[in-house]
C-alpha cells in the first residue's frame, strides 16, 4: 500500500502486505493520499470535466458576454474546487475501507 504512511499517532496493526511481506499496516494519511499519484490521475480528470460543465452553465453567460469580474473567477474556481474535493474524499474514503478491511481480516487470523 503506497498511500498508507506512519505518522505519529496512527494506529498500527501487524499484517501482510501485497508483497507477503511481514510490515505494519497503518491508516491512509489524509494528504498523503489526497495528493497521491493515483489519487490525482483519478481526481484531477473528474475535477476538470465537471468544473468546465458547471462553470459552462452557471457562468458561461457571463462568460461569453465578456463582462468578467473577479468574483466570477472566484466562483469559477470554486467549481473546479468542489468535484476535487468530493472525488478526493471518495478515493480517501475508498483507500480507508480497504485498510479497515485488511485489519479485520488480520484480527480475524491473529
């Protein structure tokens, strides 16, 4: 598991990793998963094909007209931000399933 880490603080168990290899599994970080390689291959793509459609409906008059204020750009923004954010929670929330999985399956066979 790439994205898991140790930090101070994270709870660790004893278990086998995808190599077999006898390692401590540890809890995802948040923002070491958040802004991991696949986590952003998966995310970035997501955030800029609905942020372009929402920015495209709710600004796209403003837009076209040419009457650009800063405020638009910041609500622009905003709609790249939000399906970043709920795509990234859901490849983190995914990446913690997976760890809670292995730990109860390794409980299970301790």
């Amino acid at each position: 598991m790439s994205e898991a880490g140790s930090g101070p603080g994270a709870p660790a168990e004893r278990g086998k990793t995808s190599t077999g290899v006898d390692n401590v599994v540890t809890a995802p970080r948040l923002f070491a998963t958040v802004f991991s390689r696949s986590s952003l291959s998966k995310c970035v793509p997501i955030a800029l094909f609905v942020g372009t459609v929402l920015s495209l409906v709710n600004q796209g008059s403003v837009l076209f007209a040419g009457t650009v204020t800063a405020v638009t750009w910041i609500r622009v923004a905003v709609n790249f931000l939000v399906p970043f954010c709920v795509s990234s929670a859901g490849f983190y929330g995914s990446q913690r399933a997976m760890w809670r999985a292995m730990r109860l399956s390794h409980r299970r066979h301790t």
